[in-house]
C-alpha cells in the first residue's frame, strides 16, 4: 500500500529534474546559436573592412583572391586540426 505513493513521488520528482534538464539545454542551446550570430556578423563586418582596405591599396581582385586564399588556409588548418584530435 505503501509503495505506489512512494513510486509516484519519485516518478514527479525524476519528471521534473527532466524537464528542468530540458529547459536549461534549451536556453543554453538557444544562447549559443545567438552567439554564433553574433560572431558571424563580427566575421562579416571584419572582412568586409579588411577587403576594402586590402582593395584601395592593391586592387579589387588581388584582394579577394588573398581572402579567399586566407579562408582557405584557415579552414584547412581546422580540418586538420579535427583530425588529428580525432585519432
């Protein structure tokens, strides 16, 4: 007799430690992909003025080929950099 209100009890409480569990990895989720806009916007605002900077001194296709060349360099030492911890 005893044990179904104690099983229900614990049933509540393991419910709602879930749903706070849920809670807190959506706001947590929610804010990351706000700061990834954020960064984003930053990464846009930055090579936009490096380019026009790059461009007034050596030219509009000079300029976008060695930002070009830069993001490539940088995503390829970031792939490497994956797998490398990955093994």
């Amino acid at each position: 007799m005893m044990m179904i209100p104690l099983l229900r009890a614990a049933f509540d409480v393991g419910a709602s430690t879930i749903a706070d569990a849920g809670r807190r990895a959506a706001t947590h989720a929610v804010t990351m992909l706000l700061a990834l806009a954020m960064f984003l916007a930053s990464l846009g605002f930055l090579t936009f003025a490096g380019y026009r900077a790059l461009a007034g001194g050596l030219g509009d296709i000079h300029a976008a080929l060695i930002f070009a060349a830069a993001y490539l360099i940088m995503a390829l030492c970031i792939l490497l950099a994956l797998q490398r911890k990955s093994r």
